[in-house]
C-alpha cells in the first residue's frame, strides 16, 4: 500500500512539472500538455483523498476533471491548428493578433 505523503509528493512533482512547463516554454502544444500534467495532478490528488476518506466523491470529482481536460484539449488543438494555418508557427511569443 502507498503511503499518502508519497502520493503528495508525486502528485506535487507532477504539479511543478505542468507549472514549469507553462512559464518557460513557448511552443503552444507543449504547454498544452503542461496544463495536462497540472490536472492529472489534480485528479490523483482527488483520488487519493477520496480512497483515505472511503468514500467516492473524489474518484466523481476526478472523472469530471478528464472530461473538461478533453474539452480544453479539442478547443485548444483546434486553437493551435487555426493558430498554424494562419501564422506559419504556433509559438506563443508571436501571437499578437488580439493587439489593436
């Protein structure tokens, strides 16, 4: 049995994994998948509360998550691909079409 401060703590690196990930990188899929990271983070963190606590809130909660995950990914894909159409690249750095 996994202790829950392991759990914590994988979940924590998992978090800070996402959190890096979004600050320092430029390409628009990687963060993306950084934003992935930080709820699944999220999810085991649910899930591991919800096995202590014996009851299935969490695992509810958790579920709910991986279904606005998917609906952030197919509107973000679907962002990048438009954003790839129009601009040649999809790094984030030259996005300026919202400036006036």
């Amino acid at each position: 049995m996994v202790s829950m401060n392991a759990v914590l703590l994988i979940s924590f690196l998992l978090w800070s994994v996402g959190v890096a990930g979004v600050l320092i990188r430029r390409n628009a899929l990687v963060i993306l998948m950084c934003v992935e990271l930080m709820l699944n983070a999220a999810n085991l963190n649910f899930i591991a509360f919800a096995r202590q606590s014996g009851t299935v809130h969490g695992q509810a909660i958790a579920l709910l998550v991986m279904g606005f995950a998917a609906a952030e990914v197919a509107v973000g894909l679907a962002l990048v691909v438009a954003l790839y159409r129009r601009k040649g690249n999809i790094q984030v750095d030259e996005i300026n079409l919202l400036k006036g």
